[in-house]
C-alpha cells in the first residue's frame, strides 16, 4: 500500500519533471539544472545508465519487478510524465510569453541561472573541489556557444531528412543533460526549434515520435559518459558545469538588440542574431521601455526561490 511519504516522493518528482521540461522549452535554460537543484542529478544519471545488459536479461527471464526496481522505474516514470506534460501543455504558453514579455521571462531565468551557479560554486568551495582552470573553461565555451552563428531554419523534414532529426534529437537531449547547457539553444543552432515548438504545439505524432528516437539513442549514450566522469572526476566536472552555467548569463541577458532578421514559415520578420545592451542603452536604440524594475524583482524573486527551495550537494551526484 502507498504511504503519504511515497505519494509525496512521486508527486515531488513529477513537479520536477515538469519544471525540467518547461526548462528545455528555453533556449539558455537547462533541464539538467533543474535536476541539479532538485538534488535528483546522479539518481537520474545512475537510472538512465540501468539500462543495460543486466535489465535486458531481467527483462528476457520475465522477472519483471527486479527489471523495474533495478532501473528506479517509479522515480523515471514521474519525471517523464512530468517532462512530457510540460512539453505538451506549455510549448505554447512559454513561446506566446517570450513574445509579449521578453525581459520579464529572461529576467526570471537570468535570476535562477545565477543563484543556481553561485549555490553550486559555493558548495565546491565549501568542500575545497573548486577547480578554477576548469571553471574559467566552462565559462569561455559557454560564452563562445552563445555566440555561434545560428543555421539557417528547417520548415520541413521528409525522407532522408528524418535522420538529421533524429541526430539532432540525440544532440539535444545530450546537452539537456548537462547544467548549463540548453538543448533548445542547440536546437536553435541547428536551425530546428522553431520548427519542433511549432510541431509539438500542433502534437504532431510523426516528428514528435522521430525526434523521441533521436533522444533516446542521446539519452542512454551520453548518460553513462556523464556518469562515468562524474564518479572519478566530480571536482573537475562540476566545476566545469559551474563555469557552463555562469556562461549563459550571455545568452539569458534580457536587454538585447537585434542585428539581423530571418524570415519564418509565416513570412514574418523573427530575430536571427542579436547583441547584449545596458539596459537605458537598450531603451535609446529601441524606444522600448526597459522595464528596469519590474526585471529587477522578477530575478529578485527567482533568485530567493531558487535559493530557499533548491539545493545542491556533491553527495546527490552519487545517485
């Protein structure tokens, strides 16, 4: 029979889960942070990587409760109701928000990309696993991402091009495993996302279902790789990840100015490349209201969230 506390274990999951995948809608914002916070990082990395030869003969020999058991089945059930749910239901929500209220939204993901990192560095620090050579790394490739010349938008896949969808699914899902490192800004550089939030508003089943194959393949690959560095070089890792996270600061920045347009399926004007601004800088070139304090409060307030509900502890990596 459930008890309260596992109900509640499973319900907290499933929040996760769903705040993990509202994150991957965001180019700049990673579900693996959301899972770092969470304190669920290493037991969501040690359940992927279960999946391997030994479950595969559990699974043969019918004994399925051990193959369940064995891969944490309830705890990845949860969090994949929640990612699928929040794929579903806020694709739409989140893309009308970054379009009506740009600096409010990156302002709100600016405030929980900085006092997580800061949380994280604290932590390394606090256990003296702080590598700073590595730190100063994961910032310079951050920043250098950020800066990638995006590739020309995809309106379609057909034949043959389904296997581009599927390696960009594998791609994505690789980085969304890693804090710091948004698999939707991925996405974005391959010139796929505004074509798969279009598809997943739409719930079309047939790139929805080939783009999860892509995932899947990223997912149980680059899963044990994480793993595997994590437990013979945690200080190195994360003081990597820590780096990665402070990086995309640049791509999170709320105030920006657009160099050049693309035109989307529609045949409107969307923004293709953009550049950082002060924020009264910001209000001179556009004639936009900066929005100075309002931004303010709104990463105020993600920030004190962040740090009164999340948490980060070395330990949790273990799985």
């Amino acid at each position: 029979m459930m008890t309260k506390r596992t109900a509640a274990i499973q319900w907290r999951t499933f929040i996760t889960g769903m705040l993990m995948g509202a994150a991957d809608l965001v180019p700049g914002i990673s579900g693996g942070t959301v899972a770092l916070l969470s304190g669920i990082y290493g037991r969501l990395l040690a359940a992927i990587g279960h999946f391997n030869l030994h479950f595969l003969k559990l699974v043969i020999a019918r004994q399925m409760n051990k193959a369940w058991n064995y891969i944490d089945g309830l705890f990845l059930l949860n969090l994949a109701l929640g990612i699928v749910i929040a794929l579903l239901l806020l694709s739409k929500l989140i893309s009308w928000l970054l379009l009506v209220q740009p600096l409010i939204m990156w302002s709100l993901f600016l405030g929980l990309i900085i006092v997580a990192s800061l949380m994280l560095l604290k932590e390394l620090s606090t256990h003296n696993q702080l590598r700073r050579s590595w730190l100063l790394l994961g910032v310079l490739a951050s920043v250098a991402l950020a800066n990638v010349s995006l590739l020309q938008p995809v309106e379609s896949f057909s034949g043959w091009g389904y296997l581009w969808l599927v390696g960009a699914g594998a791609l994505a899902i690789s980085a969304m495993l890693l804090p710091g490192v948004s698999g939707s800004f991925i996405l974005l550089m391959l010139g796929i996302y505004p074509f798969l939030i279009a598809r997943l508003a739409a719930f079309d089943i047939v790139i929805i279902a080939i783009f999860a194959i892509g995932c899947s393949f990223g997912l149980l690959a680059f899963s044990r790789l994480i793993s595997y560095l994590l437990k013979r070089y945690t200080a190195t890792v994360m003081s990597l990840l820590a780096g990665l996270m402070m990086g995309s600061v640049v791509k999170l920045w709320p105030w920006k100015h657009t160099t050049s347009y693309r035109l989307n399926s529609a045949g409107l004007e969307v923004p293709l490349q953009q550049e950082n601004l002060m924020p009264w800088v910001y209000s001179q070139m556009t004639g936009v209201d900066n929005q100075l304090i309002w931004c303010l409060l709104v990463f105020l307030l993600a920030g004190f969230l962040v740090a009164k509900f999340g948490r980060i502890q070395l330990q949790d990596l273990a799985g």
